[in-house]
C-alpha cells in the first residue's frame, strides 16, 4: 500500500544518509513557479516533504497581441529556475523533474522558450496536456489522502485552467481539463475595481458555461447509490480555507489536509470579496502576496462548480501537481506498484483507447507490435543500446502506426503522425508523443530528415536517434506482415560481428505458404535498416 503519511523534517533526519534518495519536482504553472523537494521512503512505499518554493511570475500574462511570452517574464521564470536548482543541488537532489502546462502549452513561443531553458540550465521541461495534467493531480491527491475506495472528485483551479477529475482507490474514471483559471478570467473578465455587478454576472455565468460539459462527464461516470466527495487542491482552494478558518478561529491550521468548509461559506466569501477593491482584499490576513487581484475569479469558479456538482462541502489536500509528478516518477523507477499498480498500465489503455478511436484493426497492430518488439530485442546490444522506454516507445508507435487511414489511405503514415501528435495520449510527456508520433510516420516512404518539420520539433541528438534507430524496425516488421494475415509467425535474428550481416529467418505460419510478398517487401525496407545501422540484412524462409 501506498503510505501517504507525512514525516517531519525531524523525523527524516535521523535516517541513513547514505541510503536516502531526494528528488525534486518543479511546475511552471500561469501564476507561479513552484518546487518541491521530497525524500524517498521506497521501503514503505512513501515520500516525505523536505521543502517547498514558490515564485510568481505571471507567465500567463502574455502578449495581448501575439499570445507570446513576454520577455521579461521568460526573464523572471529563468532566474526562478535556476535558484530553485541551486536549493535542489543543496539539499543533494538526484533528480529535478519540471512540467510546464496552460500558459506555455498555450503560446506560440512556448516551445522556444522551454528550448532556451534546457540551453541555459541544463534543465529539461516535460510540456505535459490538460489530460495529463489531470492525471498526475489525481496521482499527487492519491498520495496524500485516503480515499477509502469511494469515489471522489476533485477540482485543481489553477491560473490558466480548472482540472475536474473522479476516480477512486484505485483509478480514474475521468480526466478534465477546462480553459477557465483565476488568472485568465481575472485578465479576460475583470476590468472594475471593485467589481462591477455588470461583470461579476458575467463572471459567474462564463464561469458555469465553461464548466457545465466537464461537469457532466464527471456526474455520467458516478455509479447509482455512490455519494460525490469533492477534494480541492492549490493556491485559490487553500487561500479561500485559510481565509474560512482565520475568520472562523481566529487562526490558520497547520496543515490544510483535510480541511473542509461549505458551500454557502463560499458564497459568503464570494459576497464580501466582489464587494472590496484590489487594495482592501490583500489587507485580508490570511491573504498571500500576489493572490488578492485573482482571488474572486478563482472563488467564482469553485462556486460555479460546486453548484453544478450539486455538493455542499469541499474537502482540501495539500498535494496536487508538483507531487503526483513525484509519484509518477516513482512509479516510472519501479518504486510503487500495489495500490497504483493500474498506473503501470495507463499507457498501454491509453494508447488502446486512442487506436479504438481511429478504427485501427487491433490484431494487424498487435501482430506488428510483436514483431517490432522481437527485431528490438533481438537486435539490442548488437546494433543498438535502447533501453525499456524506449522500447515501449516502439511499442505504442506500432499499434498506432496505421492510425492515419482514419483520415485518408494516401499518406496515411503523415496522418498518423498528426493524429498521435494530438491525440492527448496520458501517461506519456511531451517528447514521448513526439516520438512515438516521428516512429509512425516514417514506418514507410521516406527516412527522416532534417529539412522535415515533424522531425525537427524533436529536441536533442538523442531524441532522433531514436526515431532514425528504431523507426526501420517498425518499417520491417509492417513488411513481415505485408497482406496483414499473420503470414509469419516468429522471427529469428544472427547478428555476424566480422561479417557485418543481419541473418533473418522467417518462419510462416502455414508450413505451405512461401511469404514471397512479404519477401518481396523486405528487400525493399530492409535498404534503409541496412543504411542507418552498416550492416547487410539476409533474409531467408
């Protein structure tokens, strides 16, 4: 089980040193930067929290006419960045992992930007979706409350976007990102200080437009008799607890985990803030820097959907984001497995769903997955030296290689590449996708090339080896089962080191069959394979 108990600082250092692992996750949200710093506790399993920063830099503030970043914005975020690694480095983190979502994923300087940020710090930036997003606030609220094995909801109200997310002890039943944040309608919405009551009904009615369809996949997905539990998670949830228990004890908790106040102290809260100015709610004393000017967009959107949810009470959790990206990467390192092992097969029902989606013939792809996966196994340590991932990487390009045929058979291998591009798989960050993408577009014509643009948005040297490496195996085992029959049933590969030869022998599945075509094909694939590996492929029955 999944211990989602919190040491304290006191606690954890007593502890071997020399054993501990300490990672550190940092997310490049609309408002603000934040890390976290944790210890691992692998034994139990369980992290603990050693330390948290948090910078606001507005990246949502982007240009009114271009939607770009602003520069001195960018600025402020590099500065950001590499304090936060120098108190990672500190505290001898092995690991920063950083995502970056609705601001950056936004604007169209965004990949540039997270380009310069990997020249300049040595930092990587997984450009993660809303979906998966969603996804790693459930993994975070899993780890650091009990859910019982009921259903709940959650709602993570961020700056640029709300996350509505139902799952229970054991998975998530749906993910929803919406384009409703505290920032975006606070700079989209408000122009009036204090609010006008013109705008504050727009508000509220923008508000409740945007959420009602998120809102309704949640509710089609709760089972007849469960009772809807509502969790809130980040800044705008936790400024408005603090604010309910400051006015209602005189004193801010210790920790919010598990805090709960209802919805008509909301509406309470709603009413007192759209009456005061910028100036007065900041003077609110449980009110954080920089909070008071987005805090009523982001009450407004809680109101809204709580009422929609049809809920009286909200439950807080202080783990969201930053800690489900640490239990991501825990999982990814093989440090958890009982209560979230269905995360260990998220990818493989996430890429299922999305060839279901475009029709793709499941038993061709499985059929070509195998054997995709038996020329990488094979071939490893020999003519190349993938690990795992990337092998997985083979595999999900593999079962949607033929997705594109959805939109038209000519250029097919371009649509899938389209398709995957944007197709929202969860489980996978930015760069997987990318390359999962590459891997199915050139499983056919033309090898990859720089002058290709899809080609180009892989970010590093490595990132395209893998596609030029692994992408010809996809190419001969499309060939291998070129009338899609399952004419070959296995393959065997010799790899002869002095001789610089490739043996493949093909075995059919019908001792009568001679697989001429799928001969016939390979001797044309197996050119390219043959050109980016130096060796001469001979095939035989």
């Amino acid at each position: 089980m999944f211990n989602s108990a919190m040491t304290t600082t006191e606690d954890v250092s007593t502890q071997n040193v020399e054993s501990e692992r300490i990672i550190a996750a940092i997310d490049l949200g609309t408002n603000s930067v934040h890390m976290v710093i944790v210890r691992l506790e692998p034994q139990i399993p369980s992290f603990s929290i050693i330390g948290k920063e948090k910078e606001t830099v507005r990246l949502g503030d982007r240009d009114i006419e271009t939607g770009n970043l602003k520069l001195k914005i960018m600025e402020r975020t590099v500065n950001a960045l590499k304090r936060f690694q120098e108190i990672a480095k500190t505290l001898n983190a092995e690991a920063v992992i950083a995502v970056a979502t609705s601001a950056i994923r936004e604007a169209p300087n965004g990949r540039e930007f997270l380009y310069r940020i990997k020249r300049e710090l040595n930092l990587h930036v997984d450009l993660i979706s809303g979906q998966e997003e969603a996804r790693r606030i459930y993994l975070g609220v899993l780890s650091g409350m009990e859910f019982n094995n009921e259903a709940h909801t959650i709602i993570d109200i961020g700056g640029g976007s709300t996350e509505l997310i139902l799952g229970d002890s054991h998975e998530e039943r749906c993910l929803n990102s919406t384009k409703v944040g505290a920032v975006r309608l606070t700079s989209e919405i408000i122009t009036t200080d204090p609010i006008s009551d013109q705008e504050f009904n727009y508000l509220k009615a923008y508000a409740r437009g945007m959420l009602e369809r998120s809102v309704e996949e949640v509710l089609s997905n709760v089972n007849f008799g469960e009772k809807l539990r509502l969790v809130g998670t980040s800044g705008t949830i936790e400024t408005l607890a603090n604010i309910h228990a400051k006015d209602a004890s005189d004193s801010i908790p210790s920790t919010l985990n598990g805090y709960s106040f209802t919805l008509k102290d909301l509406r309470e809260m709603v009413s007192r803030l759209r009456k005061m100015t910028n100036s007065e709610r900041s003077e609110i004393p449980a009110m954080p820097e920089n909070r008071s000017e987005v805090i009523l967009a982001g009450a407004v959107i809680l109101q809204e959907a709580m009422t929609l949810l049809g809920v009286e009470s909200i439950t807080t959790c202080e783990r969201a984001l930053r800690e489900g990206v640490i239990v991501d990467w825990m999982l990814a390192h093989d440090l958890i497995d009982n209560r979230l092992r269905f995360q260990s097969t998220i990818r493989q029902r996430s890429v299922l769903k999305i060839a279901k989606k475009y029709h793709v013939d499941l038993e061709y792809s499985e059929r070509i997955a195998t054997l995709a996966l038996s020329l990488f196994d094979q071939t490893k340590n020999h003519l190349h030296q993938w690990g795992n991932q990337e092998r997985f990487l083979l595999w999900a390009a593999s079962e949607l290689h033929n997705c594109g045929h959805y939109i038209s058979h000519s250029s097919h291998h371009k649509h899938s590449y389209y398709l995957i591009r944007n197709s929202g798989l969860l489980g996978y960050n930015e760069t997987e996708i990318e390359i999962i993408a590459n891997l199915a577009r050139y499983h056919r014509k033309s090898q990859p090339k720089k002058k290709h643009e899809n080609f180009q948005n892989l970010a590093t040297k490595e990132h395209k080896l893998v596609v030029e490496q692994l992408s010809p195996l996809l190419r001969l085992a499309t060939s291998l089962d070129r009338r899609q029959i399952g004419a070959v049933s296995r393959i065997e590969c010799d790899y002869r080191k002095d001789d610089k030869e490739l043996h493949l022998k093909v075995f059919p599945a019908n001792i009568d069959d001679d697989c001429a075509i799928e001969l016939w094909s390979l001797s044309y694939s197996k050119l390219i394979f043959e050109e980016v590996f130096g060796v001469k492929l001979i095939a035989s029955l």
